[in-house]
C-alpha cells in the first residue's frame, strides 16, 4: 500500500460528492485515479458531463480531470477496485436534535459488500468521538475481516470551509487517526500526498473530538458574542464598533461576529452531537446546549427587529409584505444547509407575514413543506415590501446603495442581520443585529436618582 501511494498507483474511492466529498475528489484527482460514488443519478449525470455542481468548483476545474483520473458512478460495485475508500456523507440532526447516522451506516454497508482484504477504509463525516469504532467498523466487520488487519481504518475529519479561497482543501492542516499505528501511517502517507501539512493523533477517537471542540469553540464564542450585541443594542451600543475596538488587543481575544443565527453543517450540528454522546456518559453538558439555544433564538431575534421596524410605520408582521435577502448559511457561497433563513421564512409565514426571497447563487430552498423559489432580482423582491430583511453579507449586497431601492418600497424599513450597510438614507427605519436600539426600544429599569446613568439616559432622551 505505501508503495502503491508513493508511487501514484493507488485507487481512491470517495463516498458522497457533495461540499467536502467533490473538492476532495478533485484534489486527489491531480495524484491518483478517483473513483466517486453518489446515490442521486442528477449529481453524477451532471458531473459526467464536466458541469461543476458547486459554485466554489469552476467547470474548467472539472473538465480538466473528467473521463481521466477522476469517473463518477452511480454504482457501488465500481468500489471494489479502489485500494481507499473516503467516506464523506452528511451527519444531519433528527426532529429531536438526536444525531442521525443512518447516512453513515449506509455508506458503510454499501462498502461492506465490495470491502475486500487490503483496502482502506477513512470516515471524514463528521460525528461524536466513538463513530468510526462503535458504528462503522462493525457494519464493515460484518464482512467476516477484521479492522486494522484484514483492512485499514481511519478517521480525518473534513475541513471544507465553502467560499473560502484562502483556505482550500490542499492547504489545510488534516487530523488523522487510526486504529493503530500501521493505520495512521497509511493514511498519513497518503493525504500527505495532496495535503501541505497533516497531524496525526493516536486513535480515530481523538480526531473526532478535535472536530467536536474546534466547532464548539466557534459555537460557543458566536453565541457569547450575540448575546453581547443583544445587550449592547439596549443600552444604546454599536456592537460592531466594540468588537472592532477589541479586536486590537494582540493577545487573548479573537473576534467573532453576531448574526441571525449559525448555519451550515458542522457549527449548528456538532454542538448536539457532543451534547448527546456526553449525556451517554452521565454528563450533562449544560453550557454546550445553553449556546445552541442562543444561537437558534437568534433567529427569533431577527424576526422580532422585523415586527420592530413595521411597527413603527404603523404596520404588523401579519399581512405585511417582508423580502428575505440571502438564503445560503453565509456570504458568497450557494450553500443553504442549516441556513437561519429558513426558520426566519417559517417563522415570518407563521406569524402571517407575505414573504418573498432573493439570493443571487440560490435558485430555491425548502421550508417546511413548501418550495421558495428567489426573485429573478433584488429589485423584483423588494419592490412593493414592508421590510427588507438582510440576512447574509454577500459582497453583491454591499456594494449596493438602499437609497436606489428603497424607494420602491411601500414602507421603507430595513434589518441588517449582517453590519452590510454603515450608512443609510435618514428617510428609511433601520434596524441591525448589534446596532443601537433607539431609547423607545429600551427595556428601562428602575435607576437612582442623579446617578451617571439617569443622567446619560435624561441626555439621551433630550437628544432623542
């Protein structure tokens, strides 16, 4: 096998040509012979024909490798041929934000019935600390083989960051751990092949909990810091201002922002999936969910800056016309896994609100059990609406200017969930996750008398 990597001869299979399972198939692609099993006939008749299903994969990209090193199939016996096989298959939470696995076992029955002595089995999908040895191996070992002698195993945790140009899957550092040492090893050699700098770990187990902590550490910040904008907010603060101010300190501190919630599939996802692996072990791991739950109140939070604005040109949510702008989880990607918008959209439509949509790299998303399909432009959306509701900083929203658009409008009123915009015309009502509330928003409480701060609050009412 080492020799096989080294000398480019290897066959690497992945499983799951989506956002991590496609990039990864191309970079190995420049190296090796890649075999790519998908289950949707649309994403491998599409790839087949050299057309890029990611906005962040140029078709030129595709072409160049097409019909040569890389053959997509639909068929999984077309994986008995590989000498690795990289798992790269959604993880998605149930209704009640239970992991959902059924993804993974069926990845890996599907190679359980090609699984031949020699090859090499990797999960990337990212999963609780245990996955690969309590649910994988066993399906695989079904086989009659066994784990790290009959065949290979490993985990190495994907760290597709979607629209990132910087950072892309070559460049990025990659974990990895095997069942044992020749395991680790293995895979070392061979992601180090396409890979700049790799870090090996001593069992799968480690891997998967350096994935669970670095995305509960981003988890955890975004909803410290949303809180903070929320409390700001009422206290007449610009949130942005203050992290800006932060952020020069050179030690001790990193930024992150608020927004209207996380989206995506690992940041909104892992947190639960720690959660529940823990509560396994007897322990409740009450500051995890406590962040997951302020972070899906967000989008709450946004809604009620919507009922806000209309209220105060004299209007509710119910029957009032609000354009949701961007519907990808973040700015510049075509991406809506996990996207705040949705539930935004649900919760609009619930409280009787007539939404309508706009991104310019999503076409339609799924809400519930209706199809919202975007406007054929940002001026179609928010001609005639109540409220634009901004909810992802794609640059094509910042280089825009409201004034060209807001007039069109039936009442101007705009929430910026994403610090778009600094200035604005003085004619429309503009509200902002982080930016300071007028005094009317103000929940006051009691404050003693000739204080500084009945003093600063007297000030600002005079101003106001």
């Amino acid at each position: 096998m080492l020799r096989k990597i080294v000398s480019n001869e290897a066959v690497v299979g992945v499983v799951g040509l989506g956002y991590v399972g496609l990039p990864l198939s191309l970079a190995f692609s420049k190296k090796f012979h890649v075999i790519g099993y998908d289950m949707s006939p649309r994403v491998v008749d599409v790839l087949s024909k050299g057309r890029s299903t990611l906005l962040d994969i140029p078709d030129a990209s595709l072409k160049q490798v097409i019909g040569k090193s890389f053959e997509p199939t639909l068929k999984p016996a077309d994986l008995s041929q590989c000498d690795f096989i990289i798992i790269c298959v959604p993880t998605p939470l149930k209704e009640d934000k239970e992991p959902d696995l059924s993804y993974i076992r069926n990845a890996s029955m599907a190679v359980a019935q090609v699984l031949h002595k020699g090859q090499f089995v990797i999960l990337e999908s990212t999963s609780y600390p245990g996955t690969t040895r309590d649910v994988m191996i066993p399906i695989l070992e079904t086989t009659g083989l066994r784990a790290g002698v009959d065949f290979g195993v490993a985990f190495s945790p994907e760290r597709i960051d979607p629209g990132n140009k910087r950072f892309t899957v070559e460049t990025i550092p990659k974990i990895v751990g095997g069942v044992n040492e020749s395991c680790t090893e293995l895979a070392v050699t061979l992601y180090g092949q396409i890979i700049d700098k790799i870090v090996s770990v001593s069992n799968p187990e480690t891997a998967e909990a350096a994935k669970m902590m670095e995305n509960i550490f981003r988890n955890v910040n975004i909803a410290l810091v949303n809180e903070l904008s929320i409390i700001f907010s009422k206290m007449g603060i610009d949130t942005w201002e203050v992290i800006k101010a932060a952020s020069t300190k050179p030690y001790g501190y990193m930024p992150f922002s608020p927004g209207p919630g996380v989206g995506g599939h690992c940041i909104p996802l892992d947190p639960y999936y720690m959660s529940y692996i823990s509560k396994r072990y007897g322990f409740i791991p009450r500051f995890i969910e406590l962040s997951g739950n302020i972070n899906d109140f967000m989008r709450i939070y946004a809604v009620n800056l919507v009922e806000q604005g209309l209220r105060r040109v004299g209007r509710r949510l119910f029957r009032s016309e609000v354009a949701v702008l961007g519907l990808a989880y973040k700015g510049n990607i075509d991406d809506p896994r996990e996207s705040p918008s949705i539930k935004v959209i649900e919760e609009l439509t619930a409280n009787g609100s007539i939404v309508r949509a706009y991104d310019p790299y999503i076409n339609k998303v799924q809400v519930g059990d209706r199809l919202i399909e975007s406007a054929p432009s940002l001026g179609k959306a928010i001609n005639g609406a109540d409220c634009a509701l901004f909810m992802v900083d794609h640059d094509f929203f910042k280089n825009i200017s409201l004034a060209d658009y807001t007039g069109t409008m039936r009442s101007p009123v705009i929430v910026d969930c994403r610090n778009i915009f600094e200035t604005h015309p003085d004619s429309i009502i503009y509200l902002g996750i982080g930016k300071p509330n007028r005094l009317a928003e103000i929940i006051e409480s009691p404050i003693e008398a000739d204080s500084p701060t009945e003093k600063w609050v007297t000030g600002l009412k005079t101003m106001d």
